[in-house]
C-alpha cells in the first residue's frame, strides 16, 4: 500500500496529479515525489516554487530543494540556485551522484550544467510586474509577503511511505523579496524533511527560520520513534515551538508526518493548513486547524 502526502490546496493539487501519473508508470517512491515536485516547479502559477517564482530582493529567482530516502538515510539538498529548474532533480543527482548532502548557489549550477542541465530564464512576466511594483514600495519582510501571496501555500513539501519504506522531499523559492543568498528550512535535512524507515518521516512549510531553529522534521520523526503517533508527533513539536520560539506564533509553521504504516498527521501554529493525502490511487484533501498550546 502506498500513501503520499503534498502540501497546500494549488501545489499539493498539481504534485498528486503527476504522484498519481508516475504511480501508474511503476516509478519507485522517491521518484514519484521528484516527479510531483517538479510538476510544480515547472508550473507558472504557483509562485513560491520553480519557474514564476516570486523573485529575491535583487530581482533574481533563487530556488532550493531537498530529499531523503528513509531505507538507508541518503540525502541531497542545494540551495541558493538562479536559473536552473526543476532543482528537485539537482538534488537528487547531489544525492546519487556525490558524497555530499549539499550544494549551494553558483556551485551548484556548475554541478547542474555538468549534469546536462542549462540555464534558462526563470522569470515571467508577471513576476516582473510584481518585483517592480514591489521594488517601488519596499516594505517589511512579512508585510510584503502578505501583499504579494494570499497565503503561504506554495512551498510544496511531500512524503511518502510504501511497505515499510519512507520518503520525504520538498522544493521552494522561500520568502517573496528575501535577501539574497537567504536559506530557510525546505533544503536543510532535519529542518524541512527528515526519513528513517526505523520510525518514519516529516516535513515542514511555513516560516522557514522558525521551523530551522526547532529542527521540526527531526523532531517529529525522533518523537515516532519514542512511541508517539503521528498526529501526538506533530502536536508535541508545535506546542515545543510554541512554548519556546515566540516567533512561531506570528506566522503559519506547519509540521506534518507519516510512519511506517502510512498512519498520518499535522499541526500548525496558525491558521488551517491544507494536506493532500493520495493512498492507493484514491485522492482526498483534509485540512487542519490549529489547536490551543496546552
């Protein structure tokens, strides 16, 4: 039995629809999550992941990813990464292809057009439109954000779980007009996915630092392997977040997990968080409220 889970109502809707296709081709776990995430950085309108994101405070379009194989705890990551899409498929080569976890800015686009991919244009029309309106009233970090995105729904992070087997990816432009060179939690192994077939996996979307800095996936997954359930695993690192990151409360930090018998769950600082779950060819969207610190 195979179930997959994908993030957020537009992002998660495009990455089943490619799960559900690689499925049907027989592709393996893993491979069916870098399919659904690069079926989401190729599309225009999801503008917090790959092609048409919103870009750097310079204008520029930086991208990172990550992945993770729970059977024997390969990884690949890269971060900071200008004109080279679908980066989920850059990281799994930094995965199957070299001794490290990581590769980062022009380092890793060298790494890219060793590997046969090229450069292209990652902008849009519209994203220019948007940068320049937003170049001519800069404003604070999170108010921009809020001005620019309805929601903070469009950092796409999935996990999967077959047999006793468990994965986890997850790909993203992070903050609309951030710093550039800025890194949040989605390519960070621990931070933004962690998976280990011994307990299970988890995965994070939200305010990137904050979700870093309580290292939420590997703490969820350590919290499996303590007994916890899923949604006790989630639950238990939110109110941790809660109690001790003051910061955590400001702005959605979503924490979902699978173990190893596809039972799932998912807590959210704030506001509802919207989850895709695809198990056996059957697709359904459950959505999850935040729940009172105890």
């Amino acid at each position: 039995m195979r179930t997959v889970l994908a993030t957020w109502r537009e992002p998660g809707q495009t990455a089943m629809s490619a799960t559900t296709a690689a499925g049907q081709r027989g592709l393996g776990l893993l491979d069916t999550l870098i399919e659904g995430l690069a079926a989401c950085e190729e599309d225009p309108s999801l503008i917090l992941v790959g092609r048409g994101s919103i870009p750097n405070a310079d204008g520029e379009i930086e991208l990172d990813a990550s992945l993770m194989d729970g059977s024997d705890l390969s990884a690949g990551a890269v971060c900071a990464v200008r004109n080279i899409c679908p980066v989920i498929r850059l990281a799994n080569l930094v995965r199957v292809k070299t001794p490290h976890l990581m590769l980062a800015g022009d380092q890793a686009v060298r790494f890219a057009l060793e590997n046969g991919f090229e450069k292209r244009s990652l902008m849009t029309e519209e994203i220019v439109r948007k940068y320049d309106a937003w170049r001519d009233h800069r404003e604070t970090e999170f108010t921009h954000i809020e001005h620019a995105v309805p929601h903070h729904g469009d950092t796409v992070t999935m996990l999967g779980c077959e047999s006793g087997r468990v994965a986890a990816a997850s790909s993203t432009s992070g903050w609309p007009w951030k710093r550039p060179g800025r890194v949040g939690d989605s390519p960070i192994i621990g931070a933004g996915i962690y998976a280990d077939n011994e307990a299970g996996c988890a995965g994070a979307t939200g305010a990137g630092e904050e979700l870093w800095r309580g290292v939420a996936s590997f703490r969820a997954v350590e919290a499996m392997r303590r007994g916890l359930s899923p949604q006790d695993a989630c639950d238990f690192v939110i109110n941790e977040m809660l109690r001790r990151q003051p910061g955590a409360a400001k702005y959605p930090c979503v924490v979902f997990a699978m173990n190893t018998e596809g039972e799932y769950g998912a807590a959210v600082t704030r506001d509802p968080f919207e989850l895709w779950v695809w198990k056996d060819g059957e697709i359904d969207m459950k959505v999850f409220a935040p729940k009172l610190n105890p």
